[in-house]
C-alpha cells in the first residue's frame, strides 16, 4: 500500500520471515523501519542557507529518529545514508557529506555504546577512504554486543547492484556444482542480501514528497508498507516518528491473501 500521510484501513500483521511473508503473532509496532532521508538540500534553499546546512540539520533528525525508534520498541532502525548514485554530486558536497558522517561518527560513538545501540553498514563503504573506514568499522566492533536497537547506515548502497550480486553468487555456486540451478529460489536469494541477518522490512518512509524509491531496499520492500511524507527531512522528528507508526498499525496486511 502506498499513501501519504492520512487514514487508512484498520488493522495490522507483522510476519517474521526473511524473504516472504508467512504467518505470525499480530504487532501495531513494525520490527523493522527504513527511511529514505529525504529535503535536506531544498530545507536549506528555502532559508537561504548553503546545502551543507540541510545536511547538518538533517544529521540531527537521525538522532532524534533513532531515539524514537529505541523508545518506541523498534528492532531495526535502516537509513539510506548515502545512495551509489550520490557520487554524481558536486565534489565539494560529497567532500562535505564525507566530512559530516566523519564528524558524527566520531561524536555518535559514545551515544550509540550508551544507549546500547549496535551499528550495521550495507553498501560499498569501502570506496569513502581509509580513514573513514577505519572508523566505521571501529564503531562497528565496538557496538557489536548492543542489543537495544540496530542502526543500518547504507552507504554507497545501491539495490540492484546489490541483487546484481546476490544473482553472481549463486550463478558462480551452480557452475561450481554446489548447487542445481532448480533450487535457486527467492529464500536463497534472500540469504543473499546484506540485510539477510536482520528481519524483513515492514515499513518503508520517504520525506520531501518524492514517491519513489530511488534503489533502496528494491527486494526487502516487496511487502512493506509505503509512507511519504510531504515534510523535508530536517523537520523530522519524534511527533512525525509516532504518527508514522500509528499509520502502519491502522493498516491491513495481507501480503497478496485475502
């Protein structure tokens, strides 16, 4: 289902399962939420402000959405951070995102330890440079055992490429006779994917009033249920987070059934 923000049907399922929808206990409260963080740029245009501003400002609406994910029992917490199609900006404002995500990373670290807050990345992050690397993966280490909440950065992170990859995989392991190409089916594919580990996506929100998904979690979306918001993402705060959950429980699920 896809609609803004507004009424909508009664009642919700959560299904546990990785691939597909089974069958499972009924929750109003998503395991699993993604946002596509999106208006940083036009928040900061539309007050004269430089682009870097936007993304600033928007750096501080993760950390009240991660707050809201942790307080409202959340699970997973997914944020496109930064798409493989981001490169194609400026060089000056990639320079400035990499600079930004540095300087929380740094400033977050001990947040995330307090509020036992474990870190998983999706996506090539290897191609932002040693040094920021370094650094996301000693966030990563050091927040492996929190088991509060899990945030999920994507960066460089493309879903096709990444479906792209999981199709070699297999391929490679049928020419190497590990398997028959007859039991390549969606769970193995699944097991592919970078959030293979983690439970399936149920609901999916996007800001700035964009209705698209712009190659983020193409498989994992396939039965979430779809938020836009006409807000741009600096405004994004815990009021917005609760209304989007009290969306998703006003839903039905049916995952194609009846």
């Amino acid at each position: 289902m896809i609609a803004r923000a507004g009424p909508v049907a009664p009642g919700a399922d959560t299904v546990p399962g990785s691939a597909s929808p089974g069958t499972g206990a009924a929750s109003t409260t998503p395991r699993h939420v993604a946002i596509i963080m999106d208006g940083n740029g036009r928040w900061a245009q539309s007050r004269g402000l430089p682009r870097i501003a936007g993304h600033r400002a928007g750096a501080e609406a993760v950390r009240r959405a991660l707050q809201a994910a942790a307080d409202h029992g959340v699970e997973v917490l997914t944020i496109y951070a930064f798409s493989s199609e981001n490169w194609r900006r400026s060089e000056e404002e990639v320079s400035d995102l990499t600079a930004l995500m540095r300087f929380y990373l740094e400033r977050e670290l001990k947040t995330l330890e307090k509020e036992r807050v474990r870190l998983k990345l999706i996506g090539d992050y290897q191609a932002f440079g040693p040094d920021l690397v370094a650094r996301l993966e000693k966030a990563v280490e050091r927040t492996a055992s929190n088991t509060r909440l899990t945030l999920v950065i994507a960066l460089n992170y493309g879903s096709r490429a990444e479906i792209a990859a999981a199709a070699r995989t297999l391929a490679q392991r049928a020419l190497d006779g590990q398997l028959q190409v007859s039991e390549i089916d969606e769970q193995r594919i699944a097991g592919e994917m970078q959030t293979r580990e983690l439970p399936p996506l149920d609901l999916l929100i996007r800001t700035s009033g964009e209705v698209r998904l712009s190659n983020f979690l193409l498989w994992q979306a396939a039965y979430a249920e779809l938020l836009f918001l006409d807000i741009m993402w600096p405004d994004f705060d815990e009021t917005v987070f609760v209304d989007a959950l009290g969306q998703y429980a006003s839903r039905q699920r049916r995952f194609g059934g009846r």
